[in-house]
C-alpha cells in the first residue's frame, strides 16, 4: 500500500515503508471529531470551546491541512522555498479560533518572555503571531529527521511537556498514543513516517499549544529544533551545501557542522541509535525546562 525507500543507514539498505503518517492523521481526526460530537451530545466536557468554535474540530483540520500538505511534498518533491510558507495555510484553522477568542476578549493575546517581560500584541496576535508559530515550528520539526526515531520520538516529548499543564490535554491522548506505535515501528526500522507525519505532528504540536495558551513553554521546548534549522539555513545561504553523514556499514559520522545530527557525529562515529538518543535527551532536557517557565512566568 505505501511506496518503499531504502533505509540509508542501514546494511544492505533495506527498502522501508514510507508515509505511514498518513495512519496518524486519520486516527487522529477521527479521535478528535468523536471527541466534538461526543462533547456536543453528551457534554462531556472532553473540549474546549472558543465562542461558538471547537478546539477538537480546529486541531483535527489543522492535522488534516498538515498532512494533505506532507503528502505533496512526498509524491512531489517540493522544494523548500515553498513548503517553508506552505503552513501558513494550516494556520487559518487556528487563527480562526483565536479570533473567536479575541473578539469575546476569552483569549490571551501577551506573551510573557523572560528578561523582557509580558509583551501584548493585540490583534496581531491573531494575524501575524500565529502564523509565525505554526510556520517556524512545522518546518523546524521537519528539518530534524533523516533518522529512525528523529522524526517520531522526539515530537513525542514535546507533547507530553505540554500537556503536563494544559487545561485541553484530551485533546492530545489519543493522538499521542497513535504517535507513540509508529514511533516504537520507526525507532526499530520498520516504517518511516514521511513528510506526510512530519508536517502533521509539528502543526499538532503548534496548534495544540496555541490552544492551550502554552506558548513560552513550546518555545523553550524546540530550541534544540531552532538551533538545528539555524545551522541548516547558514550553511545553505553561505556555502550552498546540504549537511551530510557518511555510513560506513556500522557507525556515521561527518565532516561538517551543518547541522545537529553532523555536528554530534562531526569526526566522532557514533550509531544512530546514539545519535538519536543524544538528540532526544537534548530535546527531553529543554521540554523540562519549557515546564519550569509555568512556574517562573
């Protein structure tokens, strides 16, 4: 059912499912229309309304736009200075809901940034802000990946930081668990999630945190996501060369800095596994810390 890759750092490389983020973005909005017309029979009380507008039904289009947009780049190859922008269009969703917010006065709209203080952008929270945060945080989940477990493991605990303190966690327990089987497959070789899973757990991860007004701690929590675009964006604009690892049949390792995996392994093999673990940590100690500014700010 879904086209085969070659598994790069791998013996022999073996040819591997791609796409199976497809299977999360269906569960996915299947999990989340159930939980708004469940809530709407049944007031269960499982979602968080904005004025007339669900949080349910906005995260489970703004997946759907995600992956759509992933799967274009799959069959398609899109070059990245188009599907760069291509999340803004995943952003209208959210920035309907905010606002619906903005216009009830039920939405914060200041953002309260340590050493600056609490800065109030009005109504260009709406049309400038979030935009920027789904743009910036889509692209830089999918810019760290070419790895088992990179691109499924590490989104993982940038969600399950912020939901630690979200009024709105329902709304991410059954994608969390969707995302967690085909991170355990990917972690092991057996599938690759594919620009399709990708784009559709960064604009989860966005929206997810836009909603639930955690927007500091998802800042803090993807630095070692910025820092890893950062390095591949110098390196494009003042070398014109991609980052690159090379595998010798056990271990990789790279003679450049042009990005967080080749910076890691820069003259120093280390196996994927390491590599990824390393990367996960990163990404588990800045989450922790993303959960502490709750209590700072």
């Amino acid at each position: 059912m879904f086209p085969r890759v070659p598994d790069q750092h791998k013996p022999n490389k073996p040819l591997i499912p791609n796409g199976l983020g497809v299977v999360y973005v269906l569960a996915t909005t299947i999990y989340l229309f159930t939980i708004y017309l469940t809530s709407n029979l049944f007031n269960l009380g499982l979602d968080t309304m904005m004025g007339s507008v669900s949080a349910a039904f906005t995260l489970a289009v703004c997946v759907l736009f995600g992956g759509f947009m992933g799967l274009l780049d799959d069959f398609m190859d899109l070059k990245w200075r188009y599907k760069a922008f291509m999340p803004l269009i995943a952003a209208l969703p959210l920035m309907y809901f905010a606002l619906e917010g903005y216009q009830n006065q039920a939405i914060r709209t200041s953002i309260a940034l340590p050493l600056v203080g609490t800065i109030d952008f009005g109504a260009a929270y709406v049309f400038l802000i979030l935009p920027l945060i789904v743009m910036i945080v889509t692209n830089t989940v999918n810019q760290l990946g070419g790895l088992n477990g990179l691109e499924t493991v590490c989104p993982a605990i940038v969600i399950l930081g912020l939901m630690v303190f979200s009024p709105a966690y329902a709304l991410m327990v059954g994608p969390l668990l969707f995302w967690l089987v085909l991170a355990f497959l990917n972690m092991r070789g057996k599938i690759f999630v594919g620009n399709s899973g990708s784009f559709a757990i960064g604009i989860s991860i966005a929206s997810f945190a836009v909603i639930s007004d955690l927007k500091v701690n998802l800042l803090v929590s993807i630095l070692p996501y910025i820092f890893n675009s950062s390095l591949i964006l110098l390196s494009v604009f003042f070398t014109r060369k991609k980052a690159s690892v090379t595998f010798d049949g056990k271990k990789l390792s790279a003679d450049n800095r042009k990005s967080l995996v080749t910076l890691i392994c820069y003259h120093r093999p280390l196996t994927e596994r390491q590599i990824v673990l390393i990367i996960a940590g990163l990404v588990a100690l800045f989450t922790f810390l993303g959960t502490l500014t709750h209590f700072i700010l």
